[in-house]
C-alpha cells in the first residue's frame, strides 16, 4: 500500500521505518523545512527502548544520551533543599533508562531509514477526500496525490485529527500547567548530569547543561499565573515568562536575561488528547496526535513509537485488510494509552505544588528517595509497561 504520514517527528518516522519492513510504501510529509533540531530533553526507556534496540538503535542513542546522576532541587539562594539519586531508574529498568534532545532521537529514528521513504519538507496536508478504494490528498504546496491510507503523526496539534474528527478543542484536556523551555550557549554555573530545579509556589524553573557548552532551561507553571490568553509570537512569549518568573529567586534574573538572545522558544500548554477512536476509513492517528500523554508521563516518545511498531504490525498481519488491522491496532493499544494518561494526570496535581507547604513537602518526600528500597517501591511501578508487544515477523 501507498501510505502517507503527516509529520516526521518520533512517530511518523517510527511507522514508516516498519512498513518498508512490511513492504509497503510510506511518504512522510513535515511541516518544519528540515528536521527539527535543538529542543527540550526526555527521558527514554520502557517499550520504546525496547523497540529502538529492534531497530537497531541503541548504540546511537546512548552515545547521543546523558546518563543523568541526581535531580537536585534548590532554594532561592542555589542551597540544596531536596533531590535524589537517579540510580533508581537505572535499578527498575536493568539500565534502559536514557536522557536526549528528542530531536537527536528523531533525527536517529529518521537517519534508520536509510534516505529510502519520500519525504516532503516545509507541507502539510491540507485536505482528505476518502473516496472508497483510495484517498485524495492534497498538499499545501505539493501537488494532490492519491494513496490507500493517511496517518497522523502530527502532535499535539494534529492537522489530520482536525481534518478527520474535528477541532482538537474536542479532544483536549488541559492538565492546568503551561510549559516552556529553551537553550542558551555559554552558561554558568554548569553542573553535568545533574538535574537542578528551582520551585516556588506553582512555579518551577529546571536547569540542564548539555553538551556543546549548551544548557537547557525547563519553565512549568500553573495555568493560573498567565497573565493573559496565550502568548503568539516569540517576544510575547519570553515577556509572559519575565513576569511569571520575576520574582522566584535563584538565578533566574541571569536566566531571564539569557532569554533575551534566544529565538526558538518552545511553549504550550500541558495537555492530553483523549479520543474514543483513533481510526476512521482510511485514515488513523499515531503518537501525540492519538493519545498524547503530554510530559507528565515522562514516556510519549516511547509511547509513540509503540503505537507506530503496533499500527505497522496490524496491517502486516491483516495481509491488505485496513480496517481491520486499524480495529487490532487501537483495541491493543487504546487501553494501554488510557491508563498512562490517568496516571499523568494524577500526578499533575502534585507536580508544581500549589503552596509553600507542598514545595516542602515534595522537596521532604524527594530527600526520602534517596533510601534506594523507598526509591524502587514509589518510582518503579510508575516504570512498568503493563503491555506486552508482539513480536511482529517483518
Ligand atoms: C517539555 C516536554 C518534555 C517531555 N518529556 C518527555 C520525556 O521525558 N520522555 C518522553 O518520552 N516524552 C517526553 N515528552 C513527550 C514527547 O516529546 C512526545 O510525546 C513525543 O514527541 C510524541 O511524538 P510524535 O511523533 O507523536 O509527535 P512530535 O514529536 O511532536 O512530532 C510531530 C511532528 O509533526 C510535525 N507537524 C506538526 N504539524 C504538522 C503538519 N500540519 N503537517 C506536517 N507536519 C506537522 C512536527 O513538526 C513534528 O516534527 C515531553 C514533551 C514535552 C513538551
């Protein structure tokens, strides 16, 4: 089959790695003009790593990965109040547990398909005609093309979810926090594979140092300290960020400044997407675009590239039959995504605590943490995939 992906993120690229498995023919078409490079850090491990190592990842990612020792939280004035050893993560996973730019994994993703799936750079498809045996596509710049099926791989924000099931404000459920991040070259104080995050009541700032002199800076807060709708250009951005951040302590005068020569600020708001169907006809949704879990399951990479081995599996197995290797997919996966989102937004409410009493006590129940059977008994269960993949034969 034709298929067409719309996004070249983790998901797309994922689906389009095994379907050339399956021995079909997959075209990715991506929004930004080239693959998207710099951006936030993830943590990566679980079904997703297990799906890396089955294409043949995993010497890349961890050379392109940090192997992160502590999360510290500090005060106001830089003192350590609370933290622990990430060694714990290494324990529960049996050491496949990685720290990388999610774009270093999506180039890597990409790189594995050896420049044999057609790629459109700087589109987006625009309109999905479901004509009975094919689908007309059409292109904001390209020219219209028919194919058997169209995937969404496309975020958050997914043009072919709004295309096929409408608006996403029908599907958004909104976990309360708006979250920005950026990097700045040149940095001080550095301090490698150390986690350092500053929080304040509803507030909280998190510093990474990177390699190339680089350091990432992580901002979340509640939604409650927007000062207004939400910011559309870069410099309504960083001057939302001045104001809720003014006055937290820490380095965050020097951070704020920092900000000022940056020009690539991610934000948006924290979010779900919760459907009751990823499929219809001949189009289906992978990744964020089905299920997004957003950061607060610290696993949508991995996620997405389960929902893309899984789609790819089905239709392999399903022989030409999509509707119901797209019935297989979603009735496998839906379940699975369900319970990852509860879980997140359960525990949304104690992410950035809400008062001075709850950074106490999350900074308290952090120092517990670094007892290692307390560590395995509250963070290890929040490791375990409760899925068990097939073993496709691609
Ligand atoms: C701050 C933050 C921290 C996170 N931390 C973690 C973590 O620790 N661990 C983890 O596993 N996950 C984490 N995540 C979640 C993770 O990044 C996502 O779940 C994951 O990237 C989803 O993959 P995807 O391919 O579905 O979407 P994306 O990675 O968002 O890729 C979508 C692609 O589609 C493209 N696109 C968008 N619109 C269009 C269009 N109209 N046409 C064509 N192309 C389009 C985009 O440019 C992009 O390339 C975090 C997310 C955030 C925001």
């Amino acid at each position: 089959m034709k298929i067409a992906i719309n996004g070249a993120g983790i998901a797309g690229p994922t689906l389009a790695y095994w379907l050339r498995k399956a021995g079909h023919e997959a075209l990715l078409i991506e929004a930004a003009p080239q693959l998207r490079s710099g951006g936030y850090v993830i943590d990566f491990w679980g079904i997703g790593y297990d799906i890396a190592e089955k294409m043949g990842l995993l010497p890349h990612i961890k050379a392109l990965g940090y192997q992160v020792r502590d999360i510290r939280f500090v005060d106001r004035h830089g003192r350590t109040s609370g933290g622990f050893s990430v060694d714990v993560f290494g324990r529960m996973t049996n050491g496949r547990f990685t720290s990388l730019q999610r774009s270093d994994l999506a180039a890597t993703i990409y790189r594995a398909l050896d420049g044999q799936v057609e790629t459109i750079f700087g589109d987006s498809i625009t309109g999905i005609a479901d004509v009975g045996d094919c689908v007309q596509v059409s292109f904001e710049h390209a020219a219209p093309r028919a194919v058997d099926l169209v995937i969404g791989a496309d975020g958050l924000h997914s043009r072919v979810r709004q295309l096929a099931f409408g608006p996403q404000a029908g599907f958004n459920v909104s976990l309360g926090y708006h979250v920005a991040a950026f990097a700045v070259e040149g940095y001080r104080p550095r301090a490698e594979l150390v986690y350092v995050n500053h929080g304040v009541p509803g507030r909280q700032i998190s510093r990474f140092s990177m390699r190339d002199d680089k350091t990432l800076f992580l901002f979340v807060f509640r939604d409650e300290y927007l000062p207004a709708a939400s910011p559309a250009s870069e410099q309504e951005r960083k001057s939302v960020l001045a104001k809720v951040f003014a006055d937290v302590g820490w380095e965050c005068p020097q951070i704020l400044a920092a900000m000022e020569h940056v020009s690539d600020i991610y934000f948006d708001r924290v979010s779900q997407i919760r459907m009751d169907r990823w499929t219809k006809g001949r189009t289906a949704l992978i990744g964020d675009a089905a299920a997004c879990a957003s950061l607060l399951a610290g696993e949508g990479t991995g996620l997405a590239m389960a929902e893309a081995y899984v789609l790819a599996g089905e239709l392999r197995d399903c022989g030409g039959d999509h509707t119901a290797a797209f019935a297989r997919y979603q009735e496998r996966m839906m379940p699975f995504l369900q319970r990852k989102q509860e879980a997140a937004a359960k525990f949304a409410s104690s992410f950035v605590p809400k008062s001075a009493f709850g950074v106490t006590s999350r900074n308290l129940v952090t120092r517990l943490l670094r007892i290692p059977f307390l560590a395995d008994f509250l963070i290890g269960r929040n490791l375990r995939d409760d899925i068990k993949l097939p073993d496709y034969r691609f």
